[in-house]
C-alpha cells in the first residue's frame, strides 16, 4: 500500500509523471523484487486510480505486463463530466490557483478542502455550523471522520499538470497524454477490470466513473454502491443499509448507457467487499504464505514499525 508523501516547498517541481515513476513503478520493482515473477493485482483510488491506469496504459504501449487485475474505487479515466468540481476550473481559475500555489510551491490542505465543502455546502458546512455553534453539539470523532480530516498537500507542478490536462483538457481518453515522450491510450490496458462508482460521490460522479465502459477493451466489471466517495468506498460487511449493483461487461460486448444499466441491473443488499474479494479469488492462484517483510539485499529493508514514520508529517 502506497500512501501520499505530503510534500514541501522544495517539491514543487513534481510532476505527474514523478508520481507515475516513483508512485506505481517504483512499488512494482519493490514487489517484483521480493516476490519475483508474480503478477500484481493493482488497486487505486480515485486521483492513485487514474495514476494506476496511465502507467498501466503506459505499460501496455510498451509491451510490459505485470498486472494479473486492476480495480480501481471511484477513479475517472475521462473527465468531460466530472461534477460540480469542473465549477471551480477554467483558464481563469486555474491561472488564479498557479500564482496561488507558485508562490508557496505547493497547494495546501485548508485550500483543497475548501474547494470540496463547496459543492457539498450542506453536509460539510451548514449542518456542521448548526450543530457545534448554535446548538452546542460537538460531534465525536469517528474513523472516517478522522479519515477525512487527514488531508495531503499537492505540489504545484503535478496538480497545474493534473487540473489542466485531465480536467481542463481531458488528454488522457483524447489520445494527447504522453509518457516518455509518446501518446499513450487506455485501450492499451488488458487485465481484467473491477471498478466501483459511488452513487452521491461529488468529486467522481459515478456516470462519469462509469465511463471506462467506452475506452477499455477489457472484461470490466462494474459495481455502483450506495454512499459517497469515501463512505462508500469504506463499506464493510455488517454495515447497515449499505447496497451495491453489480454487472460485467465481457469484452466486445455492446455499450449499455449507464441509466440504463441502473435501471436493469438488481439492487443487492450489504457490502460490496465480498464480490471483490470473490472476484479477485477467481483471478489468483492458490493461497500462500506472505514473505518476509522486505528485500535487504536489494535495499528494501523495512524502514520502520506500522505505522511508519509518514503519519507525523505536518
């Protein structure tokens, strides 16, 4: 598991093809390394999603296979109908924000949430000022609270890079996003697909999530459940009034439109979990025994004790 570096001043140069290298190639190598010659079942959420399909578009292009699957929770590969987010990016917006972030190098937390809890006023603000200032009702930390609360930092070069091309100009399902130099297309992704869409998800909405049904020439099996972007991602077994609906698409199938297929495709009770777990067991060889913790040898030797260090960053 890969979690964001919060990252300084002196970060600022980043890229987004710095996260795709050292993100997800440099995990893989890691892997590769101590558990030689298996395949990787992959897995991103929402922005690691989309960096976990260009790198693996970008490994198609080139012939490189080291997925067995990849699953990706409330991840948009296109992005001409991202939500009430695409309220807060244009040219101006995005110009205001580049001088913003230029002059601190990075753009901070307070500035990323505040763009979220307005196009969800209702739940992110006015029912929290209503209950701590006029009523008086603190509300307890929970886990997912707590979850949310925990925000990271962007560098200024790979979130202009991120806004401008997958927002403003939606180059990765355009055939324009490069890697190395060279285009690189979605349709280069072979494994097996499971992605999830949430069904009141403001920062990916799910008919915008659905949309891999038009670029990926793959299996893509699809799961719409209930709750937000986080909420519902954070569904485990035994929560109550959770629901989820779930289909595949084989590949070379015809498109169903996703109303549609809400509409035809049965509303199961409970969490999703187990269908990916079944899911991913029907795509995995027989259970092992993990290896030991690290490679020394090829310098990957456990740095710390669970947590890690990362969890004190400011």
């Amino acid at each position: 598991m890969v979690s964001w570096r919060n990252p300084d001043a002196e970060d600022r140069d980043l890229g987004m093809d710095d996260y795709r290298r050292m993100g997800v190639l440099d995990a893989i190598a890691a892997i590769h390394s101590i558990v030689p010659e298996q395949k990787i079942h992959g897995v991103g959420y929402c922005l690691g999603g989309t960096l976990l399909a260009i790198a693996a578009a970008a490994m198609g292009r080139d012939g490189a296979d080291p997925f067995a699957t990849l699953s990706f929770f409330a991840s948009q590969i296109d992005f001409t109908e991202a939500g009430e987010l695409q309220l807060f990016i244009n040219e101006s917006q995005l110009t205001y924000l580049e001088d913003m972030m230029w002059e601190q190098g990075f753009l901070d937390t307070t500035q990323m949430t505040g763009a979220f809890q307005m196009i969800r006023t209702t739940d992110l603000i006015w029912s929290r000022i209503v209950r701590s200032y006029l009523m008086g009702d603190e509300p307890a930390m929970f886990d997912l609270m707590a979850w949310n609360a925990d925000g990271t930092r962007m560098p200024y070069r790979m979130h202009s890079e991120y806004l401008r091309s997958l927002y403003l100009d939606n180059d990765l399902t355009e055939g324009n996003f490069t890697v190395d130099g060279h285009p690189i297309s979605v349709t280069d992704i072979r494994p097996p697909v499971f992605s999830v869409g949430t069904q009141t998800d403001h920062v990916a909405p799910w008919p915008s999530v659905y949309k891999m049904h038009l670029y990926l020439d793959t299996d893509l099996t699809f799961v719409l459940t209930s709750g937000g972007h986080n909420a519902g991602i954070v569904s485990e077994p035994g929560h109550p009034r959770r629901t989820y609906q779930i289909a595949t698409a084989r590949q070379g199938e015809r498109y169903i439109d996703p109303q549609t297929w809400a509409a035809q495709t049965p509303v199961q009770g409970g969490s999703w979990w187990p269908e990916w777990v079944s899911w991913l067991g029907a795509r995995s060889g027989d259970p092992v025994a993990p290896p030991a913790m690290g490679n020394p040898g090829a310098g990957y030797a456990p740095l710390a004790e669970a947590p890690g260090s990362y969890v004190l960053q400011k």
